[in-house]
C-alpha cells in the first residue's frame, strides 16, 4: 500500500498531513542536524495528538513503516547530495509552483519548526551559516507562497517569474547542502 492510498482511506480523510505535506515535514527531519527520535515527531503527522487516528493496529503498523522508509530513504540522499524533487513536484505556468509543491514547502517548514532550536543552536544569528539556513528558509517560504512573494518583489521593482524556476531547481541543492552542513557543525561539537 502506497502513502497515497493509505490516506485516502474515508477514516483518515483529513485527519493526517497530505501526502505532499507529509514528504515535505519528513524530509525536514531527514535534514535536521539531530537526528530526533520518530516518536518525537510522528505525533505532528496528525496535528500533535496523543492518539492517532488510526483504526486498528495494522493500519497504523503500515503507516508508520511507510513515514519510516521515507526518512531512510531521505536522510542518506540528502547526505549524498542526491535528494531530488518527488516525481510531480513540478513548476506550473499558471500558479508558478504545483499544490505539491506548496504543501511539501508547507510541511518542511512546519518540520522546521520542531527542529528549530537544534537549528539555532548550530547556527547562531551572528554566524554565517545562519545566513545559509535563512536562504533555505525564504526559498521554501517563497515557493510555499508564491502570489505574496510576487508582491512583495513587484513592491521592490522586481518583475518576472524567472527567479522561482531557479529557487525550484536550487531547493534539491539548497537541502543536501544544509543538511551536510548541519552534520558537519553537529560533528565539531
């Protein structure tokens, strides 16, 4: 049984991370510097209740090996500078960036937030990796948010859909590379 289809059962309709939404908070964890515990986070995958809202035992057994590959599959590609976009996480010509791709940049950035203190604890304000990990962070953002993002630039005399093909393409990189460097600063310490 793929992800997909385990959440498109009538039970669990709305009541867990989208498919999408769920890749991206999962590759957030494969990317924290701490490695955390799945017991830490899994909780988030249904909004951070104390019970899930799983049925019976094989099903929750079935997604919790599902979510556990992902990650092994994730943590060492990202490791590898190997990660890559999901097949269908694509740009669009209409909406700049696929709803995939919003909800992956959705859930990595509510990953983020559970890990965020690990972050700033290697990364502090001051240093320059800080400023690496807030590229991350406004790239993520801008795909997460494209309309408000062109706004924003449009305010600045900004035109053109250009620098978000680039932000797509980079963001494979951008999540190998920080998490290499938070393995690295992690190591130092």
């Amino acid at each position: 049984m793929t992800l997909q289809e385990l959440l498109a059962q009538p039970e669990l309709t709305d009541r867990l991370l989208n498919e999408a939404q769920t890749t991206g908070f999962v590759t957030a964890m494969a990317c924290s510097p701490n490695i955390l515990p799945p017991q830490e986070w899994l909780p988030y995958l249904w909004g951070g209740e104390e019970v899930a809202p799983f049925n019976d035992g094989e099903q929750l057994e079935n997604y919790l090996e599902l979510i556990i590959n992902m990650w092994n599959h994730f943590r060492p590609a990202l490791l590898n500078n190997q990660w890559t976009w999901p097949d269908g996480y694509n740009l669009d010509a209409q909406e700049i960036v696929n709803e995939a791709v919003r909800d992956f940049c959705e859930g990595v950035l509510q990953g983020w937030q559970l890990t965020r203190d690990d972050w700033e604890n290697i990364m502090p304000p001051e240093s320059e990796d800080n400023a690496l990990l807030g590229g991350v962070l406004l790239s993520l953002s801008m795909l997460y948010d494209p309309e408000t993002s062109i706004a924003t630039l449009s305010e600045q005399g900004i035109e053109g859909l250009e620098q978000f093909e680039e932000i797509f393409n980079a963001i494979p990189l951008m999540l190998c590379g920080i998490t290499l460097r938070g393995a690295e600063l992690v190591d130092e310490q």
